[in-house]
C-alpha cells in the first residue's frame, strides 16, 4: 500500500479553504473545518481506531465541507468530487476514496450513516450540539443562515434549533456519552428562550 500524505494534504486544503471559502461563511469556515477534524479523531480514538483508517476519518474531516467553496447547494457532493480529485496524488486508493466519499455524504442532512467509519464522522460534524460552547458556535449559524435568508429571527432561529436538536440524535457510543447529556441542557435552555 502506498503512503496516505495526511499531513501535506491537510496544509494544501486548509490553505485552500483559506483562500476560496467565501468570507460571509461565518459557520462554515476553517475554524469549523479544524473543529471536526479534531472531533473525529478524538472520537475515532475513543472508539478504539488507530492507524491508517483513523487517517482515512480525518481525511474526510479535512474534505467534508469543501464544496463550499461553489455554494452550499449539493456541497458535499462537491466535496466528494474535490476529494476524489486530490486524493490519489497523496497516496489514497480508490477503496480508501470510496471509504472518505461515504463519509462525506454522511454529513448531510438528516444524517444516515452507513457504517462506523460513517457514523464518527457525522457526529464529529455536530459535535458542537454537545458541548459549552454550543451557543457561541450557534451565533455563527445563525448570522450565516440569516444572511441566506433562511432565518429572519431570532425567534425563526431558536425554533429552527429547538426542531433540529430534537430530530437528531448520537450514533457513537463515545458521543452518546460524552456529548448527549450536555446536548439535551442545550435544549433545554433553547425551550426555556422560547416560551418567554
């Protein structure tokens, strides 16, 4: 098996998505890019994956919202395609791609994971939904999709989070219990902003 470049790729993508992400992307961003891929690795390790396939999760961390750089329609079908078109110069089969395209897809919502290579990633993704700083990285959202025009409100925003964190759910055992409890004081503090 040839050598998976991980870490020449990762400088060459960061860069890129320095240089191409639109700069109104206030979510999704390089700072939400390095957040999952240190959220699928910890979660990966915590799951008992060492070597080359923890190389291939962090991988599709490293892709999984480049097609941003074209638009948020369909981006992780863009994302995929980006992937694909680097990834066999750094040493990645086309069973490794296939593995990093899975991935990818498997962020999109509402999430399906496939397998649980498939189901780290996801929930690296949505990581954040668990933990103290939810609320600082939701603001972020929240701005993007205001600008978008999905959201006009605060109001429209909490009740859009109030639905979303109801319908989603953990996959791993690691985020069910590391993230959960903390996901659903989340909740419960969105509610409580609602019926005021």
């Amino acid at each position: 098996m040839t050598h998976m470049e991980y870490n020449k790729l990762h400088d060459i993508i960061i860069q890129k998505l320095r240089d191409e992400l639109p700069g109104h992307l206030s979510y999704h961003s390089v700072t939400h890019v390095k957040d999952v891929i240190q959220a699928a690795e910890n979660i990966a390790q915590s799951e008992g994956i060492t070597g080359d396939v923890l190389t291939l999760i962090m991988t599709a961390a490293l892709f999984h919202d480049t097609g941003f750089i074209y638009g948020s329609k369909n981006h992780e079908e863009r994302s995929c395609e980006i992937a694909a078109s680097y990834l066999p110069d750094y040493g990645y089969s086309s069973e490794d791609i296939a593995k990093i395209q899975g991935m990818i897809m498997a962020t999109k919502i509402p999430q399906s994971p496939q397998n649980h290579l498939e189901e780290i990633l996801a929930d690296a993704d949505l990581d954040y939904l668990g933990r103290d700083d939810f609320f600082v990285i939701g603001d972020k959202l929240y701005e993007e999709l205001a600008m978008f025009g999905i959201v006009q409100t605060e109001n429209d925003w909490n009740s859009l989070q109030e639905k979303f964190l109801k319908n989603h759910h953990y996959f791993t055992h690691t985020a069910i219990a590391t993230r959960q409890q903390k996901k659903d004081e989340n909740l419960a503090i969105i509610k409580q902003k609602l019926s005021q």
